[in-house]
C-alpha cells in the first residue's frame, strides 16, 4: 500500500473522490468518510481531526442533519458572500 497519507491528504483525497457530481462538499456519514477514515487510521477520531482541520483553515465544516459536510475552502457555499453582498450594497 506504500507510505500513508497524513490526516489533511486524506480528507482532502475524500472530499474530491467522494463527492456526487453537481456537488462540493460530502457528508461525513452518507458518502462513508467516517467509517473509512475508522478503517484507515484505526482508533483515531474522524470529528476530533476534521475539527482540527477546520481550525487551522484546512477544511470547512458545515453542520447538516446527521452529519457534517466536508469541503475544501475555496469550495464552501457563503465563502466571502458577506464581502459580495456588501459590495452590491455600495458598501465595499
């Protein structure tokens, strides 16, 4: 199998690879990120790494019913919506 990937590549290598076409993002528990991630790195949690991910800017988390969506920043639905809302507003 060769050298395993660190944390971040591997949830980034799942948000790519698992996503339904027409879709950015994937849901921890429907698309099995959370039972793969269980098989891949053992006893580790996929919540306490994806939360930590997400804190350092690696990856965005959006709560969703049963789960949480995993995306890749610069894939995000509202990333910087504020800034464009603000703009259209004459205020930016």
């Amino acid at each position: 199998m060769g050298e395993k990937l660190s944390h971040e590549e591997f949830v980034k290598k799942a948000i790519v690879s698992l996503r339904k076409e027409g879709y950015k993002g994937i849901h921890s528990v429907y698309s099995g990120f959370n039972e793969a991630f269980k098989k891949y790195f053992g006893d580790e949690s996929p919540v306490e790494v994806t939360n930590a991910l997400a804190a350092q800017g690696k990856v965005i988390i959006r709560p969703v019913k049963g789960g949480v969506m995993l995306y890749l920043p610069e894939d995000a639905p509202g990333s910087g919506s504020g800034e464009l809302a603000l703009k259209k507003m004459g205020l930016a």
